[in-house]
C-alpha cells in the first residue's frame, strides 16, 4: 500500500465532471484505490463517495492505492489532480 498527499488546484475541485474523469482514471486500475480529505476516506471509484467528501480548490487529499498497479495509479491520479483535471 502507498500514499501521497496532493492538492487540488482545479477551480470547482472534485466535483461534477471532474470527480468524473478522475474516477474513470482510478477505475482504469486494477489495485484498490482510496482518497482522503481530513479524517473522512472514500473510494476513489466511486462517484457518490467522491462526491460526498466536497473536496474544494486548493484541498489537501491523500490518495491511496493498495494492489498490483498501486504505483502507476497513484502516479497517474496524482498528475490528473495536479494538472488541474481538464479544468
């Protein structure tokens, strides 16, 4: 299992279209993945979890990958998130 702490630099953060393409990205993987906002965690692949962390612009999150692809899933949702998710 890894880890690593980003911060959401889109403008409406994970919401809506963008929770969209960032859970696609994280169902493209076969390891289970997770995000975090404070003390409340959610999987990554799913939109009403996602969605209901209200992670907002410029929010610390960890994300959290535990399984045969956790890097390339970590490394790839961390650039979608830094990239700012299409915004």
């Amino acid at each position: 299992m890894i880890s690593k702490e980003v911060t959401v630099v889109n403008t409406v953060g994970l919401h809506a279209r963008p929770a969209t393409y960032f859970i696609q990205k994280a169902s493209s993987f076969e390891s289970s993945v997770w995000v975090a906002s404070g003390s409340r965690r959610a999987n990554a692949k799913s939109l009403l979890g996602v969605l209901s962390l209200g992670i907002s612009k410029g929010a610390a999150l960890t994300i959290i990958a535990d399984g045969p692809d956790e890097k390339e899933a970590l490394d790839a949702l961390c650039e979608l998130i830094l990239t700012g998710l299409n915004d």
